[in-house]
C-alpha cells in the first residue's frame, strides 16, 4: 500500500467518518479510512437518538436495512430532586408516521452497519489501525498518514480527522489544543436488558413505539450534567454525565452518580430485574460555538467531535457529525471536480458551507448558553424549588390556594433573593437568544 | 437509600461485563514518576470512570490501564501538565464495546 495514492485518507468509522467517506466513495474517489477498533463501533459510545434527516440526506433508504431500535412517539422532560420529578411528557400518535424523524439506536451495529454501507460504495476500510501522525511535505502540506501497523506512509490528496472527541492526531499536529475540562463532559452508561414485552408494559409502547427521558436536578450533586433514558427494542440505555471539570471539583465518582440515579424513586421501577451487560463511558465536547478549532488547512480538514460540534442543549451530536462530514466530502468532490487543489484557500469553503447551514447556525445561537450553565442553583435549588411547589400545589390539605400561591412565591424569593433570581433568568435568557 | 448503595458501588464489578483484549505488558497509559501527587492526579483517583487510578500506602498515585475504557478523561485532566503520558492502545486492544 505505502507506493499507493489515495484521493482522501478518512481517520476514523465514527458517524463523521462513514458520513464523509461514503459519500466521496459512491462519487468514485478512491478513498482509505482507517479505524482503530477491531470492528466500527467497538470503541463508541453513544446515548443514542438517531436523527433521520441527517442520515436520510446521506442514505436516503437507510430505513430499509439500518440496525434501528425504536422509533420515538413520547420524549419526557424531568426535573428531579432526591426523591421527587416534575416533569414534561410530549407524547403524540403523529410520530408514528411512515418515515419517522428519530429512533433509538445501539452504537456496535450501527456502525458496522454504515461501514458496510461504505465498503460496498467502494472505500477500502483498514481496522484495529491506529493513525499515529501527519506526513507533510516540504511546504507543511498534509501529504497522508502513518500508522501503527509498519510506520510506513500512506498517501493522499486530503486527510479528513473524523477521529472523535479524544482524537490524539489533530492535537499531535497542533491543529487544535485537547479539550479543556470546561468544555467536555463525561458520561457513562449501562446497557439494562429486558423482555420486549416488559419494556412495552412499562412505558406504555406498542410495536416498535419508543420513549426517551432526559432529565436533570439534584441527580448531578450540583454538577453541571444531565442524566438520560432511552428504550431500546430489548433493553435500557441508561447514563449521566457531568462536565469534566465539575468531577474534578467535586468528591463524586462517575458509577457511583449512575449508581444513585438507577436507586432514584422514579427510576428504579423502570430498571426492575433487568440484566446489565455492560457499562461503558464517552466524553462529549460541549464547549459549543466558542469551542471550535481552525477546521481546514494545507491538505486537511476536520469533522465530527473532533471540531466540537455538539449541541449540548438539544443533546444532537451524531447528526452534526454525520452532517460536517457530508458537507467536507462535497467541498473535496466540488474541488476534485474542478482539478483545484487542496490547499487552506480553496478549502475554506468548507466552513462557508457550514456557515450556511443548520449546524453553525444552531451552535452560534447558543454561544453564551455553557457559560450560563455554570451555575450551580441549576441543579441543585431549583430542582428542589420546583418539586416544593408542584409539591404544595397538589397536596390537599386545607389550606387555601391563595395561601398556597404566597407560600410559593416566597420560597423561590427566600431560596434565591430577587437579585439571584433576576440574574439566574437573565443569564439563561441571554444565552438562549 | 440510595447514599448506601452509593458508597458500596465496586467498578470492578460493572468492568467485569465489558469485554476487552489487553495488551499485556504495553501499558497505554503512564503517570509520571512523582513523590507528592498533584490535586489533579488525586482527583483522578476518583474521576476515572474505570477505577484506574489508586493511591498506594506510600502516597503516590498508581495506574493499572486494564479495565480502562478509554474516554480520554484522565487526557483531558493531567497530560498538559506532564503529568501522565497517553496512548491508544495498539489498533485492535483494549476495550471492545458490544453495545456501546
Ligand atoms: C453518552 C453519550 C450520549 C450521546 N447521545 C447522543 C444522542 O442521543 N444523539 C446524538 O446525535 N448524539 C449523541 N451523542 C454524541 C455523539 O455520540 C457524537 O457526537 C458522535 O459520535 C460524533 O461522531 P464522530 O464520528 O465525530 O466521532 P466518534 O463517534 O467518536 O468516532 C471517532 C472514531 O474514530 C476512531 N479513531 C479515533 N482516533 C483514531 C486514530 N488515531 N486512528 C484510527 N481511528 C481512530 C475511533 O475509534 C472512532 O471509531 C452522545 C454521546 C455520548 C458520549
Ligand atoms: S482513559 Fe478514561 S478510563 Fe482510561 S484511565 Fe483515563 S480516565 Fe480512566
């Protein structure tokens, strides 16, 4: 392989890097990708929600063989204190349309799944490789790639870093800095196995209707994190996770908030008899807009987590990731197409075209919203504010609800000052806009 | 309650489902020789979701990389300081989610 040429080395099989590498290959570029894992999928780690679209705008019949759970008809929103949710349920027979917009999925078969998608549009995909550098030319032009396997150097025109979050090549070159524990989270997960008859009974599902609960309080200890439950056709993905830096602060370890969020009231019943069959952890970059690194240069670009694209706050990432990787293959095939080489010049129109689209958009829109979740009343006194009013308001007990509205009231403004309060909604308005 | 299962929560048991090829005698992950440990080595020692890090009798921080799962935390936390030193394990190695 090391006197062959490539037209585009792909450094990862994560979402961004089949997304990119499918489409440059069924447009007939001769394209390397190289995975660390012994198979797609065997180092991921993911919730997962499946959003269509980005995948419908990829592989437009992928409904017809992809691995896919359930299709979600209810999404549940929680607010939790110890013992306690207050919460929103959106349930609606709408979604149980003919192409629905978002299933559950399981990471392992979804990604060999998408790799043999690749391989059959032509891509030669090398697994259990680990990319170990850049190889660059005289001028400091990305020229391809070494490897663990003989240290030799592959060639080609561009080299795409689809390597994920903790990607090590990127950082190596000085292309981008390793995340800063403010800006990813970490979480981890389990797999809970149940009869599909016991899921459908417990959620209230038929078929393959599916449920998803995101929810977040006292549950993080005060860390900035949020917890989550998906149901899958045969079992439960269940995790939490908090930002980096706010473990560090803090005497929590990982399993044991996982841990104490299974043992939760509301939870609990959810998860009875099930078997675990594994546990597993991921980091999520979450520094959004202000996060992202120079993505192209002299013969490279970067997609995916690596470049940071995860909207934390609508918990997408997989379809940001598949979506950058799209739009790097279509500005490599539009300069391929026009014999224009692969310099940072003629690369910039890779970050045009994401500019232009929902994934910049939405990151931009929410630029100040992680530093307005810093606070630490996000998780711990308004969780239990809420669960105290909805807690008054319901309970019946002889006291009038006038009574009852004041009792409220005053709670939120003894707990938090009016000038806490004020500053607490301000911070989040701000970030929102 | 659940402050009790909390406390009594062993990694090694929820380790024990994954499944994993180690590359015995090729540690991916080193800590820096060090006589008093840093306030971010001994974080580790509660931050790692894989139990990874200990604190021996003798004071220093230890890392065994068995059950590691790779997700870059203890990266994040101590490599910019020197602190540790951090590989991928060789392709193939290492944890091999079935789920994931
Ligand atoms: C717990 C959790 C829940 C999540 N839930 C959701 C959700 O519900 N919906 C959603 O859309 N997103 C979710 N995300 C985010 C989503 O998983 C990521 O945004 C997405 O996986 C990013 O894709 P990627 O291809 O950029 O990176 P990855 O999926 O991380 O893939 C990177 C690939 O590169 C390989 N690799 C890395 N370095 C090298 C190297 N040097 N050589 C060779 N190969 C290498 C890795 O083995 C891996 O296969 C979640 C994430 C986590 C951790
Ligand atoms: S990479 Fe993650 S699991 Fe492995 S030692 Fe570091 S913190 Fe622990």
């Amino acid at each position: 392989m090391a006197d062959e040429k490539f037209d585009a080395i792909v450094v990862g099989a994560g979402p961004s890097g089949n997304a990119c590498a499918y489409t440059l290959a069924t447009r007939g570029l001769k394209v390397l990708q190289l995975e660390r894992g012994e198979y797609p999928g065997s180092k991921n780690v993911q919730g997962a929600i499946l959003y269509a679209d980005a995948l419908e705008k990829i592989i437009p019949d992928f409904r017809e063989d992809a691995p896919l759970e359930r299709h979600i008809i209810e999404q549940r929103l929680w607010m939790m204190d110890d013992k306690s949710y207050c919460g929103a349920h959106y349930r609606s027979e709408d979604f149980n349309e003919d192409k629905p917009n978002r299933y559950t999925i399981i990471r392992a078969p979804f990604d060999k799944w998408f790799s043999r998608r690749v391989s059959e549009a032509g891509a030669l995909i090398l697994c259990e490789t680990t990319v170990t550098e850049l190889v660059r030319d005289a001028h400091d032009k990305v020229i391809g790639v070494r490897t663990d396997r003989d240290g030799a150097a592959i060639y080609a025109d561009i080299v795409v870093l689809a390597e994920g979050v903790s990607g090590l090549v990127g950082a190596r070159a000085g292309l981008r800095s390793i995340p800063k524990p403010d800006t990813v989270a970490l979480a981890v997960k389990e797999m809970h196995f149940l009869p599909r008859e016991t899921i459908e009974a417990r959620f209230n599902l038929q078929g393959d209707e599916g449920v998803v609960i995101e929810s977040a309080g006292t549950i993080t200890k005060g860390m900035a994190g949020t917890g989550f439950l998906y149901t899958n056709k045969e079992c439960i993905s269940i995790g939490i996770g908090c930002l980096i830096s706010d473990f560090t602060n803090s005497d929590q370890t990982p399993y044991g908030l996982l841990e104490a969020f299974k043992q939760h009231p509301s939870v609990k019943p959810l998860l009875a008899g099930s078997e675990v069959k594994e546990y597993a952890a991921h980091m999520i970059p979450e520094g959004g807009y202000k996060a992202i690194p120079q993505l192209f240069g002299n013969g490279w670009l970067i997609v995916g987590d690596a470049g940071q694209f995860v909207n934390a706050i609508h918990r997408e990432g997989s379809n940001l990731a598949m979506t950058t990787g799209r739009i790097a293959a279509e500005t490599i095939l539009d300069l391929k197409t026009r014999n224009a080489p692969m310099t940072a010049n003629n690369l910039a129109a890779y970050k045009t075209r994401l500019d232009e689209s929902f994934v910049m958009k939405d990151l931009k829109k929410y630029k100040n919203l992680p530093n307005a979740f810093h606070n630490k009343h996000l998780f711990t006194t308004y969780p239990q504010l809420i669960s105290k009013a909805a807690q008054t308001w319901f309970r019946v007990d002889g006291v009038d609800k006038k009574a009852k509205e004041n009792e409220i009231l005053k709670s939120f403004f003894r707990t938090r000052r009016v000038k806490g309060l004020l500053g607490d909604v301000l911070g989040m308005a701000r970030g929102w806009r | 309650m659940s402050t009790e299962t909390e406390t009594n929560v062993r990694v090694e048991d929820k380790l024990f489902q994954n499944r994993y090829l180690v590359d015995a005698g090729r540690p991916h992950i080193t800590v820096t020789p060090h006589t008093v440990p840093s306030p971010r080595l001994l974080a580790l020692t509660h931050v790692c979701p894989a139990g990874c890090y200990t604190q021996a009798d003798s004071g220093q921080v230890e890392i065994s990389t068995d059950g590691c799962v790779e997700c870059g935390t203890c990266r994040v936390v101590a490599e910019p300081y020197g602190e540790i030193t951090w590989n991928y394990p060789r392709g193939g190695f290492g944890v091999l989610f079935k789920f994931g």
